[in-house]
C-alpha cells in the first residue's frame, strides 16, 4: 500500500486535477490520497473569518472568490452537475452560515476558526474522489486530538486504531482530506498549517505503507533557495535527520512533523513534482550511503529575524538564568529559533520571528526586572533585519575542518557573522548574518562546499582596448574547455567602456558585449561601477583594469576593501608611492582577496609569480638585471640600414608593441616602473623618484604635440644611423636595460657583446636575470614575450585563473 499526498496547488486547478488522475491510476497498488484544500482556498477561508469578526459582515469578496474557484472546477470537471454539485455547495453554504455568525456575536474564537479552517479540504476531498472514481474516507472520523484549537495534538494509540478500523480490508483507491481531525467530543480541530502531510504521514504509519509520497511543485528539496542560488540542485536523498533540519530552517518542502511518524516506523518518504513526475526527486530514508565527499547536504535560512541578546556580569554563574530566560518566553508562545551562548556565561542570544519581539522583550524585562534594577543584567540589545542561515548534514560530524572551512570562506567574502550556534551532533551548523549579506552568503557557502558541479568567477572589467579586448577574445574561446576540464566557469558580470557599461548577474554573452554596450541605458562612471559591483554583491568577483589611468588605480582600495579581488595590466598602483603600493597588499591580505599585477612587468612572462616563488620559499634578491620593455627591443632589433631609427619607432606603434604615445616608451619611464615593481616584490622599499633614468632621445622631443615628435625624431636618424654602424662592426647591440642591486635601481640604453645573454634577445622579447642567495653563481633567467595585446592579455587571463585557486 503506498500513501500519495497532494498538495494545494497540484490540485489547485482542473487541469491540475487532471495530472493527479493520471498519477494516481498509474498505480497498480493499493493507494490512499491525501489532499489539501484547492491552492489558495484555506488562506481566502481565514482572511473572510478575520474580516467578519469585524462585526461588519465584510467578507463577501473572499467567500465569492472561494465559491467561484470552485464552482469553475466543478464546471470543468464534472459540467456543473451531479452529486458532487450538491455537496461542495452544501460545504460552502455551512462556511457562510459560520461566518453570518462570526459576524453577528463580533468574535472569532480558536475553536470556531478549526472549524471553518478544514472545509477547504472537505470540499477538495468530495472532488477529488469523485473525479478519480474512488472511495472517500473523512480522516476527521479517525484522527483523533486535544482541544488545543489551531494546533491540536493526536492521540496516536486511539488514532492508529481508528485508522486500521476504517481501512480494514480496504483495496483500490481511497481519498482523504488532509489537515482535519477532531476532539474527544467530535468537535473539529486542525493539525496546524501544513498539516495534511502529517494526515498523510499518520496514515502511512498506522498502516505500515510500503511508502508516503509527498507530491508537490518542486522537484524535491534543494542544496539551497533556487530563488537566490540557480545552480542549486535536487539533493537525491535525506536521512530523516537531515530532512527534518532543512524543513526547519526555511525550506518548505515539507511540514516537520510528518516526519516522526514515518521515522519512528522506517517508512521512506519521496517528494514528487505534480507538473514532472518524471523527475526522480528526493528520497527521504534511515541511513544514507556514502556522502562523505559531500558532507553537506543543503544549505537553508530563515529570515524576518531578530537576535535577542541579554547579557550582564551578574548572569556569570548564576544557576537558573537559562531556565527563566526560556520559560518566560514560552510563557508569551515565543518560539526560539537559535541559542548562542558565551562560556562566561556573561551574554545569551537568541533568534526570534521579527514578529514576536515586543511580547518576547516585555516578558524578559518582567522575568528580570529585579536584576535589571540591581544592574547585575546591564543591557537587553535587539537587532533586527537578519537571517539565520544553517548548513546540515549527518556526515559533517565524520569530516574534519567543516567549521573551520565554513566560517574562513564566509569571512573572507566579507561577510559579518553577528552569532553562531552548533550542537553536540555536528548535524546542523547556524549561524546569523545580516540580511543584505544573505544572498551573498548562501552563494559563498554554496560554491565553497562544492554543491555545484562548477565553481565560478564573476569578472568585472574595465577597459575593452586592445589589451581588455584580446581578454574577452581569449575569455570567450577557452570558456568551454575550462567548464569541461577545471569545472571553472569565469563569467562577465559587468564590462564598461568610456560611455556605457552593462551588468548582468547571470553573465553577458561575450560576443554580444558590444551590442549590449551600445544600447545601454547605463552612463558610465568609475564610481557607478563601483557602486553597482559592490551592490551586486556576487561572491568570486574579481575587478579586472585594462586601463592605464590614474583614475581607476586610485578606486583599488576601496574595491578590494569591499572583499573584491583586483586584477590589473594598470602599473599606476603597483609603481605609485610605497605608503599606496603597501596599504593596496596589506588590504587584500586582510580580506582574503587578491591583488595581481603579473603583466605591469613583462605581459604575460611569469617574472613576478616567479621572483614572489622565491622570496616566499626564502630566497633573498641580491640583484636584478633585466631588458623589459618590448616596444625597445623591437626598435633596437628592427634597425637597420635599411630601416631609421624613427621608421622603427612608427613600425612598433603599428605592430601594438608600443603606447599610443611612444615618447612614454622613449622616455624610460615605464621600464623605471617595471624595476620598481620588481625591486618592491623582492622585499625593498624604492620610490619612483630614486631611479636613475638615462634617456637616449633629447629631452626637446618630449615636450610639444605627438605631431611635433614625428616630424623631430627623424633628425636623430643620421646619428643612430652612424652608431649602428660602430656597434654592429664591433658585433654589440643596443639593449634598454634595468638594473637594480644594493637598494638602488637604474634603467638606461647599453651596448652589449655576443657573449651577453641580452645579446640574443629578438624582436620584443623580454629578458629577466634574478641573481640571488641560491642562484648566485648561475643567476636564474626568463627570457620570451615581453609586449603585445595578445600576450598581455594572456597574462591577465592566467591571473584571473590563480583567483579561483583551481
């Protein structure tokens, strides 16, 4: 025999009425169903009782909406007519008679309310029978209670007797109303809101079901909220622990105390989907295999909370305080939702419903009043607008660091954790966060406990020029390799150019960037984009720079304060003042976050990752020798007799080794920023302003229009032109070259010899040489690419990539 629940909106509708049929006759064994009122039936039941006890008889709106809904159900399914007919309108004749009284003596009582609260599920019951052909058993005959109205609790040894009464000898189909059952004197009382799973679960139990099925709109419960985290996905199976934590903090699959019947008996629960009963759901059991991969099951929340804190020197100590603290709670029907408590013994805080707060506040100054006088209970502190969120799985308490892990993750996401509470049993950990932060959270625990299939990174970029265009080009072609083989999927959530910038939170399609761009509404900003990164809030983001301004450089703090990793080709912040350039690494230290600057030397060579390789495992810089600009190097490789020094110059702007204006390459100033960076990364402090810089082109040129350059540099044709000459008679090269050593740093043009491993140095190839404590005698070289759009963004990528730490 097998149990089928159904609830309120898979019989919400006709047409839903229809797919329960054919559910139900799929059937070969025996089956009870158990249905809830038509969706929506039993809140319209209480809003009309609320209205009536106004005394006003304004409830006709809510009452000719129930019979509506109804009277078109009826009309589809059976044409408005027979038997059925004439007992829903009797059902819905008694609910106006209750509430033309209601409205008469001005009063709602407990007692009246269960006794309209069940007709919705009275009059589903009568419908569903008749439309699947089968018997109808009224669960209020057998389901015996207290005459704790709203609420009542079932007297299982008169109850389960009563139900194999009824039952005995039963084959085929039965329908019955959830929810409903009645006292000793054969008055109606209500198992409480969700309570036809438990009708259902009492069934089940009582009869010894091979299984209950609780069927519904959703596919079974989630790793998480799917409205807040998309990637969540159906968890396959639950112990009944596990499900009994999860339903209750926040997720509303089932009715918690469904679950003890069934439990107590050993018989499986299945959540089903009404609208995909094809899909397998969740399976709720004893014990559950394996899992230990996964030690979390699911994540839930709650919110509308406020924390309660007492606290008081006084309290340290002190037998009892807990006792009175909880029993003057109950006393006002205040449900605690989460203990935490200092071993000191000198606070206590509790999580409550937002709703409850005022009587839950006035009770405990009542209870204390006298210690609050004394001063031995200092401070009663409400804090409102926060959620409790719990992770729960049964395995946690086989797994090691789950704690550590969970709470390291959170904060490094920036996310304030305000009270925590975990039991003896591991099953459950707790804990309170503000409700702004709530969506971030569930998203950071999430990602982090792997209840995703992949792991995500959010990019932010500004700047889509050359370099932030080849990003989004090489983004756009390794996407799919990365989903498949590192289960990492790197998203654009925001990009800006100079006019426009576009968000998206589930990601921008890349080659539709610009389009979108171009059409956008947004203006952009540098603080707008700030400000929307920061609002969205998303965990994994990562704020890339492919801009050289100043501008942008000055927001790093602010982003990285806001637990935002920065990822920049930009040298303005790595190269500013020392104070700037310290304060940006001890920020992203304290957050959790990175700061990664690999292209400000070399594009995409691994010179910083490596020389921050050996300074970590020890190693200590004694010298550092190194040709690095690109856009030089393929000057000085490219002239010839055949080719002018200025003819070199326009050659490297057309090829993108160079800067729009190459006077900033001419003037050494950005290898004097490379050396620096690199001097900093070793562990010295240096400013830009103690580089020595030996410029080779007049300052005159630097000064006047970009035009005025063009037509200037070619004077110095002549005279580079006689130089070659000489060094190329005496086998040397020019080679711009940086040096620093003993605290001081230099960058300026030399002649090398073949024997020189700058010597060999072709077209924008860059060369580093780290002399170090191990690498004395043999100093260690990197030596490849050292410019271009391309492989700058290259190494940006590989940036982007050391952020998810995959």
């Amino acid at each position: 025999m097998k149990v089928l629940k159904f609830g309120g909106t898979s019989v919400g509708s006709a047409a839903n009425i229809k797919r329960v049929k054919q559910i139900v006759l799929a059937e070969k064994d025996d089956v009870i169903v158990v249905v809830s009122a038509l969706g929506g039936i039993t809140d319209k039941i209480l809003n009309a009782a609320t209205n009536a006890a106004t005394g006003t008889g304004d409830f006709h709106t809510e009452l000719t909406e129930i019979k509506t809904k109804h009277e078109e159900t009826l009309q589809e399914l059976f044409n408005g007519s027979g038997k059925v007919q004439e007992l829903v309108n009797n059902l819905l004749d008694e609910l106006e008679q209750i509430l033309t009284g209601i409205t008469l003596v001005g009063e709602l009582t407990a007692k009246t309310l269960d006794r309209i609260a069940g007709i919705g599920e009275r009059v589903s019951s009568h419908i569903v029978a008749h439309y699947l052909g089968a018997d109808r058993k009224d669960s209020s005959e057998f389901i015996r209670t207290n005459s704790n109205f709203g609420r009542a609790s079932v007297d299982f040894n008169v109850t389960n007797q009563k139900i194999r009464d009824a039952f005995s000898g039963f084959r085929g189909k039965a329908v019955v109303p959830g929810f409903i059952s009645k006292n000793n004197k054969g008055e109606f009382t209500t198992l409480g809101r969700g309570g036809s799973d438990f009708t259902a679960a009492i069934i089940a139990a009582a009869l010894d079901a091979e299984i209950l099925e609780i069927w519904t709109d959703v596919n079974g419960f989630m790793t998480a909220d799917p409205r807040v985290i998309r990637k969540a996905y159906t968890i396959p199976e639950l112990t009944y622990s596990e499900a009994m934590e999860l339903s209750h903090f926040g997720a509303k699959v089932i009715y918690p105390p469904t679950i003890l019947p069934v439990y107590q008996k050993g018989i499986p629960i299945q959540i089903k989907n009404t609208f995909e009963p094809e899909n397998a759901g969740t399976k709720i059991i004893k014990g559950v295999k394996n899992g230990l991969d996964r030690p979390i099951k699911g994540i839930s929340s709650i919110s509308g909370i406020t924390l309660l804190t007492i606290q008081g020197i006084g309290m340290v100590g002190v037998t009892g305080i807990s006792m009175r603290l909880f029993t003057a709670l109950a006393s006002v029907n205040v449900n605690v939702i989460l203990i935490s408590q200092a071993s000191s013994e000198n606070s206590i805080s509790i999580a409550i419903e937002e709703k409850a707060i005022e009587v839950a506040e006035a009770a405990i100054r009542e209870e204390f009043e006298k210690e609050i006088n004394s001063g031995q209970v200092n401070k009663i502190e409400l804090e409102s607008g926060v959620s409790v969120v719990a992770i729960v799985g049964e395995n946690m308490k086989h797994t090691t660091g789950i704690a550590g892990k969970l709470f390291s993750t959170i904060g490094k996401s920036g996310v304030n954790i305000i009270a925590i509470a975990q039991g003896a049993s591991e099953l459950n950990i707790s804990w309170v966060v503000k409700n702004e932060e709530l969506r971030k959270t569930l998203n950071v625990v999430h990602e982090s406990f792997f209840l995703s299939e992949f792991l995500e990174i959010n990019v932010f970029l500004m700047g889509i020029g050359t370099v932030g265009g080849n990003l989004l080009q090489q983004l756009q072609q390794q996407q799919n390799r990365l989903l498949k083989e590192k289960h990492l999927r790197v998203k654009l959530t925001g990009v800006a150019n100079s006019k426009k910038m576009v968000f998206h939170r589930d990601g921008i399609e890349i080659e539709k960037f610009r389009e979108l761009l171009e059409n956008s509404d947004h203006v952009s900003g540098l603080h707008a984009f700030v400000d929307e990164m920061e609002a969205m809030n998303i965990y994994n983001s990562v704020f890339v720079d492919c801009t050289a301004s100043e501008d942008v450089a000055a927001l790093y703090k602010r982003i990285l304060g806001s637990n935002i990793s920065v990822v920049t080709a930009n040298k303005v912040a790595a190269s500013s003042e020392y104070s700037n350039y310290a304060e940006l690494k001890k920020i992203a230290k304290q957050k959790g976050v990175k700061f990664l600057f690999e292209t400000n030397v070399g594009a995409g060579l691994p010179i910083i990752n490596t020389l921050n390789d050996l300074v970590n495992s020890g190693d200590k810089i004694l010298k550092i020798e190194a040709v690095l600009s690109g856009t030089l190097n393929y000057i000085f490789n490219t002239i010839s007799e055949d080719v002018p020094f200025s003819k070199t110059i326009k050659m490297a702007k057309e090829e993108g080794y160079s800067e729009p204006d190459p006077r900033i390459d001419l003037s050494g100033v950005d290898v004097a920023r490379k050396i620096l960076i690199l001097a900093r990364e070793s562990g010295y402090v240096l400013e830009m302003d103690e580089i020595l810089i030996e410029r080779f082109v007049p300052d005159s040129l630097f000064d006047g229009t970009l035009d005025e350059f063009w037509s200037g540099i070619k004077s110095l044709d002549t005279e580079f032109e006689q130089r070659r000459k000489v060094l190329d008679a005496e086998n040397k090269k020019w080679r711009f070259v940086a040096r620093f050593e003993n605290g001081k740093a230099s960058a300026g043009l030399e002649e090398v010899d073949a024997t020189h491993p700058f010597y060999d140095l072709e077209g924008s190839n860059n060369l580093v040489m780290y002399t170090t404590e191990r690498y004395d005698e043999f100093p260690m070289l990197i030596k490849g690419y050292g410019a271009g759009a391309s492989v700058t963004a290259a190494g940006v990528f590989a940036d982007l990539i050391k952020v998810s730490n995959i």
